[in-house]
C-alpha cells in the first residue's frame, strides 16, 4: 500500500494481508458473507475491517454489516483497532515490536503498562522498545508517563446491516454530537434521540390559560383535574379521543381515566383510545369496569417501530381500542384500520398523523360535537377539531408540550392558507370511485 493510501486509513496498523490469504477472505465473504461486521467511527472512517471493506469493493457488494462508533477520540480509535486486530492475527515477535515503536513514536508519554495491556503484550517488551527508540534519539525522555486512569468511556454503537442504514446512523450522529448515548444502541433508538433533540429546539411559547368559552381549549393540567379546570360538565362529551403514555407507570391510571370517561361521555359517547400493545389487556380488563367494549382497531404504517423486546416482536401499528358509554348508537361507517404513509413526529416523540387523527374523529363525532384529549401532547386532536369544525377540551401534564400544541393552534388559526382536503379515512380505492 503506498503512503498515500496510508493516509487514507489513519486507523490500519497492521500489515496488509498477505495475497493468498486475502484470496482466501474474500472467497469466503462471496460464499457466506460477512460475519465480523466492518466497525466505523461516526465520520465513516474503517477503524476495523480494511480487507473486509476491500473485499466487499471488490465483489461489488453495497449492503454489509457495520457498527459504527461515536465518541471516540483519535486515541482510544487507535487503541481500539489495535486490540481488535492484535486478537484475531497471529503476530510474530517482529511485527509486535514494530507496533509498539510506532505507537511510542506516536505517544511517547503513555505508560509501558498502559501500552502493554493495548497491544497485549509484556511491560519488559515496550521497555525493550522504548530503550532501543531512546538510544537512536527517535523519541524523547520524558519526566512522567501518563498512566491508565481506571475510567472508560464507552462508545455510542449502533450496528447496522445495510449502507442506508449506516448513513442514517452517521446522519443521527451528527445531529446528537456529544449529547450521544454512550452506549450500545439500535438505529431506531438512536434517531429518536436525534428526534428528540432536534424538538428540544422548537421554540415553545409561553403558556396561556384558553377563554372559558373559546371552542379550542387546551390546558396545563393532569387529567383527573380537567373537569373543574375546564368546567366540563358530567354527560358532555360526545367523543374522547386519546393517545396515552405507552408504559406500565401510566397503565395504572386506566382505572382513573376509565372512571373520568364514564362521567363526562354522553350515553352512547365513544372512547377512543391508541393504546400500546403490553397495555392491551390491562386496558380492556380497566376500561370495561366504566365502559362497554366495543372493537379493536389499528393505526398501521410500513417500515420499523418499536420492538417489544420480550417477544423480539417489531410492531407495525398502534392499537385503537373503541369503547361506548352505555350502548352504542351511532349509525356512520366506519373503517377500523388507517394506513399511514409518513410520520409526523418532530413536535412529540408520540406525535400521531394529522390525518390519522381525522379519520377516527370523522368515524366517531359529528360537526359541533364536543370532543375531549385528556393526554393532548403536541395538540394535533386539537388542531384536527380546529380544521374540521369540532368543538375541543383538552389538556396535558407536560407543559412543554402544551406551550408548543398552543403555538401550533395560534399559528394555524393565522396562516391565510387554504387547508388541504380531508381524510374520510376510507381506502384509496374507494376515494378513487368517488371521484
């Protein structure tokens, strides 16, 4: 490899692979692919897998494992390669002396132990080296070495299995700079970082307590305190439609808001509620004390989504569970699946669809019916009612989200364009006839 080449890889240490040897590998990675993913940092610099990126060039192939790095400094990428390269290869004496000089001429101030314990090897061999480089004047006497100080940092670590995947990871990476987990962590989990990040920076607003009568009303409010809050009287309500906490700590509420629907839902109001797929159970065992059960629908989408580590299940949609108080009586069609085509989740972490949220509002009110979000996150049930003539109450308990749902609803009510039309949240196909 020449020197130039050289420089185009900071992190390869080691001595190129003999010819016949990187045959060998790269038949093997034509037959059965590559089984020690390629390590890269951040920047999509290799610090591990040379031959193996070499030999995925040279058989053409574009999607290849790879774990990506972050928070690394050039350092401890030097020493990682090292100790990665140093385990797999058989390393005659010659070559390992050839290391630790080089790595001496590089940091002449590390401590023999420390170089030791990197390379794997004897503090009496890096004494050895480092007399021999001392005595040809090659690198300097120090006064102090710097020793190991018995902290590690880990690094942020995705693994990935396709080169899309790899440049998403790098994408999210550098959105997160320092603020990246350290630790190891899927892509999914690492672009929700990212996410969240990035609404952390969404200005917010302040806080403003609605007009008792505006017929759009969000409060900063815990659920249980709504009706006094929002003077909601009990049998009001003709529709609660909500998107809940997706953990055990809120499932424990189900009783309370079960409770809280029973009382402000007309006779025959509907509860509609997204809920997650561990709270399935305890939900309908919950709400079915207050309420009468009614169907299971789904919010659906293609791609990814969270994965119930338990069953190793990726979920593709959201339950919707429908309940009534007391009997049901409406009369409209509705469908109990809408597919969504893109996410909209850069005001809340939960952020649902627009559209999504218009489907289950057309199935389930009517124009001027009351319309109650007990968990209203970033507002969209709210801006939904705001668009298509429904009257709303809700609240969240996290003012944040609430000052950024009320600067949503005050931009939307100013913006003088023409709202785009709405979902009737039949299938395509149907929409299609209609035409």
């Amino acid at each position: 490899m020449s020197k130039s080449d050289k420089s185009d890889t900071p992190f390869q240490l080691m001595p190129d692979l003999p010819t016949w040897e990187f045959d060998a590998l790269k038949e093997s990675i034509r037959q059965h692919g590559v089984i020690i993913p390629i390590i890269k940092d951040e920047s999509g610099n290799i610090i591990d897998g040379h031959h193996r990126d070499r030999a995925c060039r040279e058989l053409k192939f574009i999607n290849v494992p790879t774990i990506t790095l972050a928070g690394l400094t050039k350092d401890q990428k030097r020493d990682h390669a090292l100790i990665l390269n140093l385990v797999r290869r058989k390393i005659t004496r010659k070559q390992m002396r050839e290391i630790i000089a080089a790595e001496l001429r590089r940091t002449p101030d590390i401590s023999n132990r420390w170089m030791a314990e990197i390379v794997g090897t004897t503090n009496k061999t890096v004494e050895s080296v480092r007399r021999e480089l001392l005595s040809n004047e090659e690198i300097p006497q120090c006064d102090s070495y710097r020793a190991k100080d018995g902290r590690r940092y880990p690094a942020t670590r995705i693994y990935t299995e396709r080169a899309k995947q790899a440049d998403r990871a790098r994408r999210a990476l550098a959105t997160l700079g320092d603020d990246a987990p350290r630790k190891a962590m899927s892509l999914k989990q690492l672009e929700r970082e990212a996410k969240k990040k990035e609404r952390l920076k969404q200005p917010r607003g302040r806080y403003r307590k609605p007009d008792d009568h505006a017929p759009i009303r969000l409060y900063h409010s815990d659920f249980r305190d709504l009706e006094e809050i929002g003077q909601i009287q009990p049998g009001s309500v003709d529709l609660i439609l909500t998107d809940v906490p997706y953990d055990r700590k809120f499932t424990k509420q189900f009783g309370d808001l079960g409770e809280f629907a029973a009382r402000v839902l007309k006779d025959g109001g509907v509860f509609c509620v997204y809920i997650g797929v561990i709270q399935v159970a305890e939900a309908i065992k919950s709400f079915t004390k207050h309420l009468e059960y009614q169907a299971t629908a789904f919010s659906s989408w293609s791609g990814d989504g969270p994965v119930i580590q338990s069953l190793q299940c990726v979920t593709q949609n959201t339950p919707v569970l429908i309940f009534s108080n007391g009997k049901w009586n409406r009369t409209t069609r509705w469908y109990n699946s809408f597919y969504n085509e893109s996410a909209e989740q850069n005001l809340h972490e939960w952020q649902k669809p627009i559209t999504d949220v218009e489907h289950w509002l057309l199935s389930f009110s009517d124009p001027s019916s009351v319309v109650c979000d007990p968990c209203a996150g970033s507002g969209t049930t709210a801006l939904a009612c705001h668009r298509i003539e429904r009257n709303f109450v809700g609240c969240d308990i996290d003012k944040d989200a609430v000052r950024i749902a009320q600067k949503r609803l005050s931009q939307e009510s100013h913006s003088a364009k023409e709202q785009p039309k709405l979902s009737t949240g039949k299938p395509k196909r149907n929409i299609a006839q209609m035409k």
